[in-house]
C-alpha cells in the first residue's frame, strides 16, 4: 500500500486523528486535487466542485484532530478517496 493511501486510510478509520502529520493531510488534499493559498500559518484549501473551504494550521508536526474531523466528512461528503 502507497503512503498516500495509508494516509487516507487513516484519515478515513477516524482511530488516529491526533496522529495525522500536517504534511501527511496537506500532502493527502493536495494529491485530492486541492489549491492551497497560505496566509501566515493557515493553510487554506478550495477545490471547484467542494463548496466548504478547508482551513489547516499545524500543531507542531501534527494535523489538528478537529481538522482531520474537517477532512474526512469532506472526503466522504464527495466521495474524494477514489476506491478507499
């Protein structure tokens, strides 16, 4: 298994959402298809056909629990992870 599926498949089980790395996540929505623009710390992510914006700030070396939340419902939302 790739790392960028290992990626998503964690994200989506929803077990390790305080062991998530920033750069895994931004690494993951970027490989999803998302834009990012950065202001200082938060990352900000937009995709066309997603309404919600996704705003990432790291927490050290690790993604925000609250913002993995975030990212999952959106994958599921739209259906994002391919085959996952």
């Amino acid at each position: 298994m790739g790392q960028d599926k290992k990626i998503t498949a964690a994200v989506l089980s929803g077990m390790q959402d305080r062991n998530i790395g920033f750069t895994d996540l931004y690494n993951l929505l970027v490989g999803l298809g998302f834009s990012v623009r950065i202001k200082g710390d938060h990352h900000i992510f937009t995709r066309p056909d997603v309404v919600e914006i996704i705003n990432l700030q790291p927490d050290g070396d690790k993604a925000k629990p609250y913002q993995v939340r975030q990212v999952r419902s959106l994958i599921v939302k739209y259906k994002l992870g391919g085959e996952l």
